[in-house]
C-alpha cells in the first residue's frame, strides 16, 4: 500500500479507491493538438476544446471541488480534493484549464460570495464550461496593488466601471474575471471593492481584450480595457472598502498558502505513489548532462557542473521535504513559515533549474525553439525566460520577502 | 519500507525537544556560556577544556547519551528522528559536552554488530563518553584512511582532529588491519595514548590529535567499510541538524537586534538590504531542517536512501550555516565583530560545524556519485 493511502480517514481511503478505479476506465485520449506547457499558455480553440473536455469529464466524476460545500456545486467532502491530486497526478492526466478559477477565483468566491452567487458561478468554473481570469495589475499598480486606479461609480444598483488591467492570462478566452477596483479615492486601502464580473457577453462593447506579446513572442496574457462597463451590485464581493481584504484570500491562494487546496490534474503536482517525480525538472537537468558536452567530454563528467546539478536537486528535495514538514504540527516554529516560502522557492528553484539547463547546453543553447537542431526542442531557454513570469507574478519576489520579513520574523514594515 | 508522512515525529519527540531546550535555556543561557568559554581571548590561551561535567552528568541522568543504543544492548532504542531533535537543541545552545560524540559512536558500535561493541555500548549506558577516531594527517574523509596500524591487537599511529578528545573516556579507532581497515575500542588513559589537544577556532569544542604508542584495544569490527557504510549517515545527519539548531540562533538572535538598533531614524530590518537577506537565511535553514528530519526518517524507516538524504542534509544545513554566520556578523555591525557580542560563539562552532564529517562540497560530491555515477577514468 502508499503511503498516503496509510494514512487516509476512512472517507479519504474510500475516495482513493473511486477516483483510482474511474481514472482506470476513463482516461483521455491522446490529444488532437500539442499542448503547451501550462494553462497560462494555451493560445488555440482546439487546445481549449480538449482541455475544457476534460476538466467536464472530471468534474462529473466527483474528483473537482471534492471539498466545496454540496449546495455550490462542490462534492461536500473532507480533505479529499488532494487525494483527487495525487490520484490524477500519479496517472499524469492533462491539466485542467480553468486554473484561475479554480486556484483563486473558487476559493474567493466561496468565502466571500452571496450564497446565490455561489450557486450560480462555481458549478460552472469547477466543469470549466466558465473560464475565469483575474483583473488585478495595472500599468501604473503592479507590486504596490493597492494603488490600482480602475475605478467603479455607483448608479442605482449598478456599478460603472471603466479603467485598465494588464497581465492578464486567459482574459481572451475568459468569461469571467474577479477584479480588484476602486470605489472611493480618498483612501488607498479601504478604498478597494472586489467584484466577479462578466466579460464575455461585453467584448466589442465596453470591454476590449488585447493580447500583449511576451519576451518570449508568445502571446498568453491580454490588457483589458473597460469603457463604463455596467455590473449589477449583486457582484460584489464583501463589503464596498472591504476589496483589499478580499484580495488576501486570492493572494493567498495564488502564492499556495491558503485554506482550499487547488485542484489540479496532471503531470506537475507530485504523486505520492511513485519515485519523487521531479517537478521543476532538477533530476531532467542530469540527463541532459549526459547528452551534453564540455571541454571535449560530457557535461556529466564535469566538477562543476555536477556539483551545480546537486545543488538544484538538493534545493528541490527541500522544498518537498518542507511541504511534508509543514502538515507536522510540532516541527513548525511559526505556522506560516513554509507557507509563505512556497511562491517564492517554487519560482526560483524553477528559474535557476532553467538558467542551469541552458548553461548545460553550451553553444546549443543559443538555439530557439524554432531551430530544428536545438537540444530539447529549445525548451530550456525558453523556460528560462518564461520563468520571469513567475518570480515577478503574483507578487514579485521582492515582495515575498517583506512579507515574509514583516509577518513571519517580525521586522519592521518596509514601507 | 516506505517512510511515515510525518517524519515519525509524536509526542515523545516534542517533549524530548522541549525539555532539552528548556534545560541548556536553564542550565547555560548564553551570558553564561560566553563567561564558561569565553574567558580569555587570547587565541595563545590554554588548551585544557572548557566545560562543566557536572551538567554532562545531569546529561546522562536524563538518559540522552544512551538514546541511539538499541534495546537489545539495553539503550533507549529511540529514532533518529528524536536524535536529531535533541542535536537541533544543541545546536542551539552551543553547548559544550560530548553529546554529539558519543551518540555518533553509538551509531558505529550499533553498526559493528559484535559482542564486543555491544559490550561497549554497554559502558555508554554506564556513563562512559565516546569518540570516534578516524580521520588522518590529511585530513580524509574517506572511510579507509587512516594513519593508524594494528598489529597483534595493538594500535600504533596516530588520529588526527579528535572530537571533545578532553572530555571522552574512549575512543573508537580506525585502523588499517592488514589489507583492510578495522575499528577498535581504547580507553584515553590506556597506556601508549597521548592525548595532545589542538589550539581550535572554535571555543565551543576541544579537539585533538590522539597518539597511539602499542596499545592494546579490543576489536569491534573487522571491516570499518561496512560499519561505517550504516554509520555514516547518522553522523552526516546529526551534525546537519547541530548546524540548523545553532544556525535558527544566529536567525533569531540578529532579527531581534535588527528589530532594536537604530540607523537614519529607522530599525535596520526596516531596510530591504538587510531584511531581504534575513529572510533568505530563514529560507535555507527551512530547507535544511526539512531535509534534516527526512534523513533521520530515511534511517528509522528507509535504510537504503539514507546516505543519499544526509549527503542532501548536510550539504544544505553547511551552506545554511555559512550564510548564518556571515549574516550575523554583517548586520550586528561594529559590535558584531567583538569578543564581548555572543554571536562569535556561533560563528566560530559553526566554522567548526561545517567541514566536520565532510563540507558540503564534499557531500555534492558523493551524493552526485550516487545520482549521476562516477565520473569516468
């Protein structure tokens, strides 16, 4: 038996047993297109088609919201969206789509929803027929988010919204979008209000979706841009001023250190069933040693290189280690200490496992995506640049590090 | 054998932990220890050792020394898990005792599986202090060196970088036995052994360089290879967690400084250039003490990945330590670089820390033999 089929309740064991003997039966066929390399990057209908498929297929089958109350949609459960994981992960299904609205609009939702509302947007962001985006950064608010200008006026019941988001991943495909606005000029914080909004059935109206080119020459995230927008007030979430307040639970989910655990589907996410899968690639960066040469031998050969590989393993062994570390209660000296660490170790082990490939590669790193003789298909410098991506998302990491130096160590506010 | 999801850390762990930190709090907070081996600076002072045997001795009453030896030789039996608990505890209080030393002998002895080495498992549960050693004029980490012959049961040659070697009843001994290598039990004061202590950075430890003159010495084991194979990793993991209990001191110990001291009307840790920097030094000693406890369970539980999780340990809690140090110092400012601010005690036995049993270039070394093969002729 697993060890984490050891240590299941009895609801959990019994869920294990479903979910193992429905993905048995159940698993997708290849897919028509290739696919890309995660949800923030899927840039065609067909890839879309056959993703959104599957997160209905499995929405169906119970292993999506698995712990979401029974009234919204979810399966009432305890604890078991993450046996749900580790069941897909350990059978590496394709990952599911909508992750903006499972990682972070969901859980904002179900805290801080109307209970109508509730029942009216999750069934459909946990089937994926809704894909959700998030409208937070701005061109002048991006670490400092508390200073985004958008601005919503109160008419009646209806709210006017007009202003600017950037950065933001899906909105072309999206049909909802939790946004961070302002509702009152004066106060920078509680001037915040929150709201789940519709921008589907508005493009070409008062909403304008524009895609913006990455360094990299993909496209994948969009400016959006409203033009007095009208949104009924039923779509706010908590409190007019309470927006910042709302915004934490989204944050705290995005940088993975919130109450509802994510469902995820896929090869990322670790099985515990199987040899440590490594996530962030360290153990591919061995192979690639082996491939690649230095100074007229491999690279896996090399003092240096070898001992620059170890150090990645080693990185990427402790950040699993303090995963594990965190669910024990007696090896924790603040409970928010690993919790707030995983945004930013993810990122960077992530980034450093990239920059170190392409280092591995020598001259043939130079080569892109588009070179037919580049090793790994120009995956590596290409995973190096979109790495970026993450370590100044969702809070640059610079950010990380005052929260985690004001909340955790107790240091004086930066600012 | 799978490993338990929470390292097979439970109660008897958290209160083994807590009441070793409450007694090295109560029995030598650092004001204490500083005026205990602090006392004279000059780095020509004298060798002997500077401790208090009588709380070694209220050490042993607690049963600590005997923790790793194995029920059937009538210890403790306890994990690694709650071994490295109580190494992390002192670390932190940089307490000076052969704690370490004698547990690590343990692992050894347990490893030897022979009457004789229970037998000297026997006198640790007696209160008999061990040390291992092993290492040569080279310095070498690697198992079969050894500047020490046997020949007719007795030992001759000498040992070099000897832990608490004032302060240890018995030593273990490696010595080339013919063609291999064999491990020996000696006491201190056995005729033929001089003990002549080295002048240390660290003024936590005492160490030594043991003489070995034709002394007779029991032998516990024919191949030190194998013993120390078993060994070893509990060593690697025990010093890691000394280094991550001694480095969250570091942490903690300048985070309040930089919480109080005052520059252009701001607390230093008001400033991203040394906030930042903290928090990094909080990151790699999480990291550590994850892999820490997963060594320790790979022993309990997991026996064949636990030299790859110790070198992992012990390469990651050598970096943290480093980088606590240097930060400590840094950010403490003029009077960090003093005699009279504590954080040089942790400085310097973590100096000592680090390239004990192997730096963390060398653990890179070994563990990528293990994951990429050696390198080729």
């Amino acid at each position: 038996m697993s060890e984490s089929a050891r240590k299941d309740t009895p609801e959990q064991a019994e869920f294990r047993q479903y979910c193992r003997a429905w993905l048995q039966d159940n698993l997708p066929p290849d897919p028509p297109v290739r696919l890309p390399l995660s949800p923030l990057e899927i840039t065609t209908s067909e890839q879309l088609d056959y993703l959104q498929a599957w997160q209905k297929k499995t929405y169906d089958a119970g292993l999506i919201g698995c712990d979401y109350p029974l009234e919204c949609g979810g399966g009432g459960r305890r604890d078991c969206q993450r046996v749900a994981n580790a069941e897909m992960a350990a059978v590496k299904t394709p990952f599911l789509p909508n992750v903006i609205g499972l990682g972070m609009a969901a859980p904002t939702v179900l805290f801080h929803a109307r209970e109508e509302k509730k029942a009216e947007l999750l069934p459909r962001l946990f089937s994926g027929e809704d894909i959700w985006c998030q409208g937070f950064s701005e061109p002048g608010a991006g670490s400092d988010l508390a200073s985004v200008q958008t601005f919503a006026e109160k008419q009646g019941d209806k709210w006017i919204i007009n202003g600017h988001k950037v950065w933001t991943s899906l909105a072309h495909f999206a049909d909802w979008m939790i946004l961070l606005l302002r509702t009152d000029k004066s106060h920078k914080y509680d001037g915040l209000s929150y709201f789940v909004v519709p921008i589907r059935s508005e493009l070409g109206k008062s909403v304008t979706v524009r895609p913006l080119i990455k360094m990299t020459g993909e496209t994948g995230f969009n400016e959006v841009i409203f033009d007095n927008l009208e949104v009924d007030d039923s779509y706010r979430l908590d409190e007019v001023g309470k927006g910042w307040q709302v915004a934490m639970t989204t944050l705290a989910h995005e940088r993975g250190a919130g109450e509802m655990v994510t469902p995820r589907s896929g090869g990322k996410g670790k099985s515990d069933d199987k040899e440590a899968a490594s996530v962030f690639g360290s153990s591919a960066l061995v192979d690639l040693a082996r491939s690649s040469f230095r100074n007229g031998k491999t690279a896996a050969d090399d003092p240096v290189i070898r001992d620059r590989i170890m150090r990645e393993i080693i990185r990427e062994e402790g950040f699993k280690q303090s995963s594990r570390r965190a669910r024990v209660q007696g090896l924790q000296d603040h409970p928010m200490r690993i919790p707030l660490q995983n945004k930013l170790l993810m990122t960077e082990i992530m980034q450093d496992v990239a920059e170190l490939a392409t280092e591995i590669e020598g001259a043939a790193g130079s080569l892109s995506v588009a070179d037919p003789n580049a090793p790994a298909a120009g995956r590596w410098p290409l995973a190096y640049m979109n790495s970026f991506g993450m370590t100044i998302a969702a809070g640059a990491n610079e950010v990380q590090r005052n929260i985690l130096g004001e909340r955790v160590l107790g240091l004086p506010k930066s600012k | 054998m799978a490993q338990p999801t929470n390292f097979g850390f439970g109660e008897e762990e958290v209160m083994l932990r807590d009441s070793a930190r409450k007694f090295f709090a109560d029995k030598l907070p650092t004001e204490r220890l500083h005026a205990l081996v602090g006392d004279d600076p000059d780095p020509h002072r004298s060798l002997e050792a500077r401790w208090d045997p009588a709380l070694w001795q209220q050490m042993m009453e607690l049963g600590w020394a005997m923790l790793a030896v194995p029920e059937r030789a009538g210890g403790m039996g306890l994990g690694a898990v709650a071994v490295v608990a109580l190494c992390e505890e002192v670390g932190r209080a940089a307490f000076p005792a052969p704690l370490l030393a004698t547990l690590n002998a343990t692992y050894i002895l347990a490893a030897c599986g022979s009457a004789a080495a229970d037998q000297a498992m026997a006198e640790i549960i007696g209160g008999t202090a061990v040390s291992f050693a092993a290492i040569n004029r080279q310095g070498s980490w690697e198992y079969p060196d050894t500047d020490v012959t046997v020949a007719d049961g007795s030992l001759s040659g000498q040992a070099c970088y000897v832990q608490d070697a004032q302060k240890v009843q018995h030593f273990v001994v490696k010595a080339r036995c013919g063609s291999g290598t064999g491990l020996y039990w000696v006491a201190a004061d056995a005729v033929g052994v001089t003990i002549i202590p080295d002048a240390i950075v660290d003024l936590t430890r005492d160490q030594a360089r043991v003489e070995f003159s034709d002394v007779a010495a029991i032998e516990l084991s024919d191949d030190a290879v194998a013993a120390l194979n078993q060994a070893m990793p509990a060593l690697w993991t025990l010093q890691a967690a000394d280094m991550v209990g001694a480095a969250e001191w570091q942490l903690q110990t300048t985070v309040e400084y930089a919480k109080v001291r005052k520059q252009f009307d701001r607390e230093l840790g008001f400033f991203q250039a040394v906030k930042h920097p903290l928090v990094n030094v909080m990151v790699a000693i999480d990291q550590s003490k994850s892999l820490v406890y997963n060594a320790a369970c790979a022993i309990d539980s997991e026996p064949g990945k636990a030299a790859r999780f110790a070198h992992m340990a012990n390469a990651s809690a050598s970096d943290a330590a480093a980088f606590a140090s240097s930060r400590s110092v840094q950010f403490h400012g003029g009077i960090g670089f003093t005699w009279e601010c504590y954080i040089h005690l942790y400085f310097k036995r973590q100096l000592h820390n680090q390239a004990l049993w192997g730096d963390a270039a060398y653990h890179r070394t070994k563990l990528a033999d293990m994951v990429i093969g050696p390198v080729a002729a």
